[in-house]
C-alpha cells in the first residue's frame, strides 16, 4: 500500500519534478523486486527528463544539456559495501582478500558458503607457468599459496633439470583441506569481509552516457599518490592513463551502483549497494553441462552429488544488453575413478618431493615445510597411459558427444588441456598418451585421472577407461562432464581489469576468456585491488588512485592481463613460460623481489613479517652476491679444487694466469652455487688454520700462551652455505646475468622494428621456423599479417617468437640481398666477358 500511494503522489506532482523525483527515490528504495520496480515504469516514462530505457535507474539529467550535474539516491546514501565481488572460486576469493586489504569494506556473494574454495576440477595448484603465477600472487599477500601450502599432499619442481627460469612449482591439493583453509581465510581471518550467501540475478546501475563513475581511478603517476620514487616506465604510465576513468568516459554507458541477489532460503530478492562490483563468475555465466547428448543447465556439479549448481543467466543478458563482445567457450572433466580398484603395481609410481618448496614465501624464508610434508602425510601418484585400443574407443564412439554452441557444434575448448578425443584427433600418429592419477586427499578413494576428460556417455567413458594400463578392473564413481559457458572478450576491459562500458564494474577469470584456477585468482587479486583502492578511496572522501597495474616485465601476471585486454582471446587462455618475453627476470623464486614492495606501497601487504622479510632477503641476498665478487682464485686453482669438468674444462687451463671471482665461476656452465661455496670455504678454513698457526708461533716464539682463535681482523670470516631462503634466486641472478642483459637488447630491437613490413611471400612452415608451436604457424598462416605490429596483435603468438620472426625476416631480407648482389655481379661479369669477346 505504501508503494502504490508513493506512486499515486508522483501522479499528482508530475509539474513539480523536483519533488517527485525526491519521491520516486523513496520508492524505488522500496522496492526490492523486479516486479515493483515495473509497475514505477510507466510513471517514469511520464516524468520528463526520462524515458523507459532509465527505468531502472535513479538517474536524473537537468534539462539544461551544458550541465553535466547528476542526481542520484545513491550519492544521498551510503552504499552497503565499497565493493561486492560475485562468486566463491578461486578469483573470487583473491580478489575479495585483496579489496579487504586495501581497506574496503567487502561483501562476498556466493551462491553457497559450503562450496567456497571448491576444486571444481584437478585437485592441484600450481605448474609450468601457473606456479609462476600463484608465487607473484603470494608475493602480493594473495590467499592462494598458503592455502596450497596446507592442503597440498604432493608436491613436485616441474622442469627441475632445465633453468630456473622455466621450472614450476606444483603441488597435489587434498580437496577437503584446500576448501577448509580457504572457507577459514574468507569467514575469519579477513577484517572488512563480510561473506553472503545468495544467487545474484542481476546488477544496479545508474545509465547515461559518459556517467562518472562512484569509485574512479585517476591517471596520475603513482608516485603523487603514495610517495614512493618515481621509477614508472613509459609503458606504464601509458596503461595507467588507459585504465583511467577519464580516459574510459566516452564509453562508459552506465556505472554500477550494486547488485540484485535472492536468498537461498527465502526465494526473496533484494538490493545491495557498492561502488563496485567485481564478477567472477567462472563457468556459471548461461552455462550448459554435456554428457553425450544430453545437455541441462548448470555450472558445475556439486562434489560427490548428483545436484547442480545453477547457472548465472541474468548477469549474462545484462551484459549483453550493454553490448560487451560475448562468446562461448567449453572446458571438461574427467571421470572419477575408485582407487580400490586400480591396480597400482602395473602403473609407474610418481612420489612427492621430500623436502619440498613451498609455494609460500614467508614459509620458506622462515624453512619451515608445508603441514602434510613435514608430517609425512604425503600421497604417491601414478602414470597410466592409453594404448591403440584407447584410442580406437575415442574415435569410434566419437558421434556420441555433445553438440556444442560455439565453433560451429565443436565447441571452443583448452587447446592445451584437450580432452581426450581432441589429443586423438590432433595426434593420428601417437599411439600412446600419459595419464597421470592422482588421488584427491588422504581420506578417500577417489582418484582424478589427469588428462582424460571427454563426455561420452558413461558406459563409454567405462570402456575408455579399462582400456588403459592398470585400469582393466576399474570402477567409475561419477561420471566426466563437460560445461559450455559464456565469456566476456577481455578487449572490452581495461588493464585494471575495469569494464570500458560500465564504470566501477570489474571482471576477473573463466568469464574474462581463460582456464586454470592460478589464472583466476591471478586476475581476481588485481580486480580486487583497484575497485578496493578506488571505492575505498571514494568513500573516505580522498582523491582517485592510480590503478595498481602490473607490467610484462614486472610479472607474468602482468603477461597475462595484457595478453588478455590487448589481444583478447578465442580459445580457453593458459599461462606459459613462453608467453613471457622477460621470462629470464620472471623467475618463481625472486616473485616477492620483484612485487611485495610495490604491494606495500600501494597498502595491498601490511603484514609486519612479510615486509621484514623482504628486506631480510634482499640484504642476505646482495651480501652473498657481493662475497662471490670479492673472493678470487687463479683459474688453475679453482680447476684443481672442482674439477676440470666442472669448472670449464680445457677452458680453464687456456686461462691458466687468470683469476676468476667466485661470481664469474658461478656463470660458467654446469657450475652450481653449492661447488663454488664449497671451495671458497675450503680454502677460507685453510687460510683460517694457517693464521691460527702462526699466530701460535709468534706467541711461542714471545712466550706468551697462545690465543685460541687470531683477531677477526686478521683471520677471514669462513662462508657458510646458503640457506634454501636465498639459494635459488643467487644462484639464478648470477647465471642470467648476462642473458638478462642480451633478453632487454632483443625486446628493444623488437620494439623498433613493430613498423617493419613482413613480405607478402614469406612461408610459415616448420622447415623454415622450427621452433615456432604448431599453434603459432597456423595462426601466422590464418592471418599472414602485414607488418611486426600487426603480428603482435595475433592472439597465442608469444613475444619471444615475435622475436624469432624477426630475425628469421631479417635473415631472409639479407639472403635475399646477397642473392641479388651475387646475381648482379654474375650478370656485369657476364657483360664485361661478352664485350671483351666482341672486341677481339
């Protein structure tokens, strides 16, 4: 009653637009719902100033088009929350701990408390590339690496007999423990969150174009905003000014104002306010789940339950009713397998590393192990594989799968973490595929078979299965599935990972074109920190911040988002080392070097023990550094100590009356820091006793009683090893010393070159280029882009073969000229012959 006599007063107060407005504010207050909001339309629509397109809004413009002045219920208010961040997974959670860090006042919307930190598929973090990734956001206070810490079961240095580079941390997680130690970071140990529990159906927002938003970034420097030495690069301060809401203003339709969720229990909507939101939908966006050809609405299955999680199909069409570029990708997972009827023996054991790296860093500076390890709590897994009747299975039953929405009834998934077909399909000539399985905790049975996704009907994936080494018997708990979902093309974004179109509404993982939960939480903790920052901000009545921005020679985060708002994507997006052009600099274990500072100074890490420990670290590490490039030794000498082979071999006697820094033997090949700390305090100790010697000599020789150990000043400090905290990163700096050096000389030639032209004629083959992925020459091939600069732009085409292209162009322009030269120079020869002939 009271809503409809509010409304029968705007009817009276029409000519007095003003009040009614006041009025209609009040109203819309009220109304909670969808349907009482409808039944105000058509007194809007009689207001002027309005139409039904701003129905939903309490947007008013003055009717003088110079004035760019607004009125909203929004400003007279204030909101709920700074920032409210939809969705429990693992972009969720990082963002959500990362607003509440900078000081926001948070809310996490979940459809289920019980289902946050849910491993949806593989029970594991970390890896070749994502390992990279779940250190930098450790190393930025992120909740994910200690969270793997304690849950982790099984832990594995991938790539541990090539560079430190390129090696990655992974780690088998315990399904149970990782979502207890999540749930237990989101529900207590996180001031500023508050977690809810609700479905959202749909955003608040005030519409009108160029709208500022309620939580805006600026452009300025970073260094006015918190003080710190200004040391931005140009490409920085150029994706600041992009990330601005200044910048974005003339896309900007609409800004958000909050979000429409319905209680669980109740069925009853209603409102919450923020000025911000960040979505992290994962696969939930219209999602659509697949076994064979059935198909039913959903974004994932409830673990060990038959019950689905429903899909988010109002967020969609508002999204699409503001234009944002949508597509559909895919992604699966495997059926899982009961342990007890596996037959372990004929599989090939896989045991975990035993001390292990931690993925966090204050856990490692401190040398302690991760919680399962240093228990003994730890799993084996196994590798199985697939055989020419595996094989035969997956392609005669191939008409059984899905039929999909995207890529024309293919569908559009990971193109590397295919499903099992896929691998088939793509690879006619191998006739065998790894399988690794993984068992999911410590207190179950149930077993992840890692790299056999593929939705058949389950009877299939049955006979799938027990075609396979050591799976002849096995049993099948529940069957794989797969789920085709909507994204958002992650051009549309800026690098703040802020919507273009709508202001203060952020985006971050699945629904922003990617797979993997370390790519998720990757984008979730920068999503989170510029609307916390900015929304914080606004609502303390300070001046805007600058974005918090990662750039690709700061992190492989950074690779990662710029990959992502510069190319978009069309495929499921993973994070490689090869992405990275600094992947030399972007090592895993100088993460916390090269990014908690610049957490600290934009207030994302306030944590006493990590800043300590930064600086503890860097001190220990220089030290060290500086104690290698002070000791010196003939070549000779160290060749006598190490070895020949190891120090260089017959490189060493050339340079027999040289001597060489405990650094510069350290760059040398094969050379380990180990060996070289060994020999110096070898012949520290021998250098120690000899001065311990004569010093008793001289004090027989006085007659004086001899002292036990000379002054410091006269006998050397002995080197002790170095300690796991600092070894890697040393050791690394060292070796890379000069590649580093070489990798910027590239990426500057590189960057001069981008207005080049490509010949129209050159052939991508992999005679001619052979260290460029199958992926790469097809896309090269689809594309045949006219200059560098329009190559760059080719989604999956990663810098460093960027690089390479442009050598293998400038190797072909000089063939080319030198071919013609020599021709030319055949041809005036040929001239001169002839008309020496002719004059004789």
């Amino acid at each position: 009653m009271l809503l409809l006599l509010q409304c029968r007063m705007l009817m009276i107060c029409q000519q007095r637009v003003g009040q009614s407005m006041m009025l209609l504010e009040t109203a819309l207050h009220t109304a909670h719902t969808h349907n009482a909001t409808n039944m105000l339309r058509p007194i809007l629509s009689s207001i002027r100033g309005y139409s039904t397109k701003h129905a939903s809004t309490t947007l008013l413009r003055r009717n003088n088009a110079n004035s760019k002045k607004l009125f909203m219920s929004s400003l007279s208010t204030e909101p709920d929350y700074d920032v409210i961040i939809v969705g429990g997974g693992h972009a969720g959670c990082d963002a959500a701990s990362a607003s509440a860090r900078v000081g926001a006042r948070t809310a996490l919307v979940t459809q289920r408390i019980d289902t946050i930190g849910e491993l949806s598929c593989n029970p594991s973090i970390g890896g070749i590339g994502k390992g990279h990734l779940v250190r930098e956001i450790d190393a930025l206070g992120g909740v994910m690496g200690e969270v793997a810490d304690q849950a982790g079961i099984h832990f594995r240095m991938l790539n541990r007999r090539k560079g430190p580079a390129v090696r990655g941390p992974r780690g088998q997680m315990d399904r149970d423990l990782y979502k207890a130690a999540m749930q237990t970071q989101m529900l207590e140990l996180h001031e500023n969150l508050s977690v809810i529990e609700g479905g959202v159906e749909d955003l608040l927002l005030d519409e009108g174009l160029g709208i500022e938003s309620m939580a805006p970034l600026t452009d300025e420097d970073p260094s006015s905003n918190f003080g710190f030495g200004s040391n931005t690069s140009q490409d920085q301060k150029r994706m600041i000014e992009l990330a601005s809401s200044k910048a974005n203003q003339q896309f900007r339709q609409a800004r958000i104002r909050g979000v429409i969720i319905t209680d669980p229990k109740t069925g009853v909507q209603k409102e919450i306010t923020a000025r911000a939101v960040v979505i992290t939908t994962g696969t939930f966006l219209r999602g659509v789940l697949m076994i064979g050809k059935d198909r039913y609405s959903g974004g994932r299955h409830l673990r060990d339950s038959e019950e689905v999680e429903p899909p988010s199909v109002g967020l969609a069409k508002t999204l699409e009713r503001f234009n944002f570029p949508l597509g559909r990708l895919k992604t699966g997972t495997p059926p899982r397998l009961d342990g007890n009827t596996i037959n372990w023996d004929a599989c090939v054991i896989q045991p975990s590393e035993n001390p292990a790296i931690p993925f966090s860093h204050l856990r490692q500076f401190r040398g302690e192990q991760p919680p399962n390890v240093a228990s003994g709590n730890l799993i084996d897994c196994y590798k199985s594989a697939t055989n020419e009747e595996t094989h035969k299975l997956v392609a005669g039953y191939a008409h059984l799968l899905p039929e999909y929405d995207g890529n024309d009834g293919k569908g559009q998934g990971p193109r590397y973490c295919p499903s099992i077909f896929k691998k088939v399909e793509r690879f006619p000539e191998r006739t065998s595929h790894n399988s690794f399985l993984e068992p999911e905790g410590l207190n179950t049975n149930i077993v992840y078979p890692n790299g056999m996704s593929g939705p058949y009907p389950e009877e299939i994936q049955l006979k799938i299965m027990r075609s396979m080494i050591g799976l002849e018997k096995v049993d099948i708990i529940r069957p794989g599935y797969d789920v085709e979902y909507d994204f958002v093309n992650p051009q549309s974004l800026t690098h703040a990972l802020e919507t273009k179109t709508i202001g203060g509404l952020y985006l971050a993982g699945q629904i922003c074109g990617t797979t993997g939960y370390e790519e998720a939480a990757a984008q979730g903790i920068i999503a989170g920190t510029n609307a916390g920052l900015a929304a914080a901000a606004a609502t303390r009545g300070e001046k805007s911040p600058s974005p918090f921005l990662l750039g690709r020679d700061e992190g492989y985060i950074g690779v990662l988002i710029d990959d992502l708002v510069t190319r978009g994507t069309t495929e499921p997006y993973r994070m490689f080392t090869s992405r990275a052009e600094y992947r030399i600099s972007l090592r895993a274990d100088n993460a916390d070097l090269r990014l908690t500072q610049k957490a600290i100074d934009y207030g994302l890490v306030t944590d006493e023990e990590r800043i300590t420990s930064l600086a503890a670290r860097e001190t220990l590490i220089e030290d060290r550094i500086e104690d290698l490039r002070k000791f010196r030794l003939f070549v000779t000498d160290w060749a006598d100590r190490g070895g020949k082979d190891l120090m260089g071999g017959d490189q060493m006697s050339k340079k027999s009356g040289q001597k060489k820094s405990g650094e510069e033997v350290l760059g040398m090949p094969h050379v380990t820091l180990s060996a070289v700390e060994r020999i110096i305090r070898d012949v520290q100790l021998e250098e120690r006793n000899k001065a311990v010697l004569e010093e008793k000599e001289r004090n027989d020789e006085q007659g004086q009683s001899a002292s036990s150990i000379p002054d410091e000043l006269s006998v050397p400090n002995v080197m002790e090893a170095s300690p796991p905290a600092i070894y890697d990163t040393v050791e690394a700096s060292i070796k890379y010393k000069s590649y580093v050096i070489r990798q910027h000389k590239d990426m500057e030639s590189w960057r001069k070159a981008q207005g080049l032209r490509i010949p129209p004629d050159f052939i991508y083959d992999h005679a001619s280029m052979p260290t460029l992925s199958k992926e790469e020459i097809e896309k090269l091939n689809l594309v045949r882009p006219a200059t560098f600069a329009d190559a760059s732009q080719i989604s999956g085409l990663t810098p460093q073969s960027l690089v390479y292209l442009y050598h293998c162009v400038q190797k072909r322009n000089k063939d080319r000229d030198w071919a013609r030269r020599k021709a030319d120079e055949t041809k005036n020869r040929d001239k001169k012959e002839v008309s020496a002939t002719m004059k004789e």
